[in-house]
C-alpha cells in the first residue's frame, strides 16, 4: 500500500495549560513512536489564521506544502487550511517476513533459470556466462 507510512497529525491544548511545552513533548512522543511504527511522512492541516500552530509545526521541523482553498466552513465562514509535512528517511520500516521470503524466491527462481548456479560453502555464486554473436 503506497500511503502506508503516511500519517496526520493534530496537536490540540488547552489554553490555560500553553506555554507548558505539552504540545511540543506530545509531538516528540509522537514522532518517536510513528517513526519506530513505519511512518515516514507526518502531515498537519489547520487553519490559514492559526499563527500560533504554523509557528508551532516549522519548529518541529515541518515545511508547508500546499494550501487547500475553501476546504470547509467554520460559523458559516468559509476557512482555508495550509497542508504542512515532515518526512525523514529515518522510519523503521516493518519488514514482512513472508513477503521478503517470497521475494528472495522468485528472486532465486529467475536467477537461476536465467544463469547457471553454483553453490561452493553454502555461499550462492553465479556464473555468468558471455555469448558472442
């Protein structure tokens, strides 16, 4: 599944605790774990008007991405989301055994009607062989 490792984010505090760095620990936290889950792209949406969140989300390292014009209504007002995203080739990426078994198979399987195969010591060498025409 292509979108697999891609993950949204919303981070909301309550007003009389901001300034507490709350947001920014629930974000560290939250990074770590999505990372070490296979995640490698965060995105965060909210509000054209929301200062505070788009200071919030450049420190932690995000970059805006797109806008999304008119994307809903808010007390009758239509508003505008900015799409922000971080994504770090530092995911965990959750092998699944069956497949990469699956694959060395098919792997094997065209290697081995496509060139001759050796096996010294347990060790797979192959041969190649060079035609001339």
């Amino acid at each position: 599944m292509p979108y697999e490792g891609v993950g949204e984010i919303s981070i909301y505090v309550h007003p009389d605790h901001k300034q507490h760095q709350i947001g920014s620990n629930l974000y560290k936290h939250l990074e770590e774990k999505a990372r070490e889950s296979g995640y490698w792209t965060i995105q965060a949406q909210l509000f054209t008007k929301n200062t505070p969140s788009k200071t919030f989300f450049e420190k932690h390292g995000f970059r805006q991405v797109g806008v999304r014009e008119k994307i809903g209504k808010l007390d009758d007002i239509w508003i505008d989301n900015y799409l922000y995203e971080k994504t770090s080739t530092k995911a965990k990426i959750p092998i699944d055994l069956a497949t990469l078994r699956d694959f060395l198979f098919y792997l094997l399987f065209y290697l081995a009607i496509s060139f001759p195969i050796v096996f010294y010591k347990y060790t797979l060498v192959f041969v190649l062989v060079q035609e001339n025409y």
